[in-house]
C-alpha cells in the first residue's frame, strides 16, 4: 500500500500551535470550557493540546476528559465486532462550553455519537469541534468542524493515519 505524507513532524506541531491560539481566542482562560477527547484517536490529539495550553501559554486547570462513543454509534450490532473504550470524565459539562477533540472528520457518525453520549455528563451550554485532519468531501451527516488543522480531499477507498510520538515513533499524517 503506498503512502504520501500530507503533514511532517514540523507542520503538525505548527498546526497544534495554531490550534491551541485559536481555542484561546475563544475560550480565554477555560474557566468555563471543558476540552473533551473522543476515544481511541481523539485522546493524543486532546492531550497534546492540553500540555501545550499550559507549558506554553501557562493556562491553569484545564478539564480534560476521554468519551468513549461505542454503545451510542449507529453501527453498535450491525456486523463489526466493536471494542468499547473507557470514558474517563471527572467533571460535569452542565452549562460549560464543551470542546470535543478527534484526530479525523471523516462522516460525521462518531461525532453524533460524542453529542449523544455526552449528555450522560450534563447539559453543555455550547459544543465545539476540533479536528487535525477534515476529509471534508466525505461527510454523510451535517457535522463541520470549529477548528480545523488541514482540509484533505481524499477518494472515498483511501485512509487518513494519524501517528503520534508518544504511540507511533513520530509526529506525522499519511493518505494511504
């Protein structure tokens, strides 16, 4: 399977940085925002802005959480065998402005999920979309992104991968 670099290491921490400034403008001092990471690949994407906001722009006490959304996407039954996650949110979100964080917009279905599996944490006053890559051409929901890092066309049969350091060896985006 061949593959081509749509991000190096330098332009996805560029883009991290850019993110991070961008939910500054919005959010100041997140003492009403929540960031939240969609499980499995939206966690690194979440905690890697998290350690940005506070070492490099020294904002304090930023809720973090992880959203397991298996039980609530509509495919849960259908066919695939799903492997569930654990949600791990110590906060309710009732009326703070909730940021969900994924590393791939790809159709819209598992952020549907996320907006039905949060409410199990309270009533958000607002929700927010950050994503690193937008496939926007393959949307089947009306879901678009508040902060995105690249917007990729990509053929329906090619697939998105998202390395991060800490898991893959290196910070990279590759259209496979």
């Amino acid at each position: 399977m061949s593959q081509k670099v749509l991000l190096t290491s330098k332009e996805v921490n560029i883009i991290l940085h850019r993110l991070a400034c961008q939910l500054i403008e919005n959010h100041l001092d997140f003492s009403n925002s929540v960031l939240i990471g969609i499980q499995p690949r939206g966690v690194s994407l979440a905690q890697r802005l998290k350690t940005i906001l506070e070492t490099d722009y020294k904002i304090k006490n930023i809720p973090l959480g992880f959203l397991d959304i298996t039980f609530f996407r509509d495919d849960f039954r259908r066919g695939e065998q799903l492997e569930a996650n654990k949600t791990q949110i110590d906060f309710l979100v009732e009326d703070k402005k909730v940021v969900f964080i994924d590393d791939v917009l790809f159709t819209g279905r598992s952020i549907r999920a996320a907006l039905s599996a949060v409410q199990s944490f309270g009533r958000p006053s607002e929700i927010e979309l950050l994503v690193l890559i937008d496939r926007r051409f393959s949307r089947h929901l009306p879901i678009q992104p508040d902060y995105r890092g690249r917007q990729v066309d990509a053929i329906d049969d090619e697939k998105v991968k998202v390395c991060w350091k800490e898991k893959d060896g290196e910070d990279a985006v590759y259209l496979m």
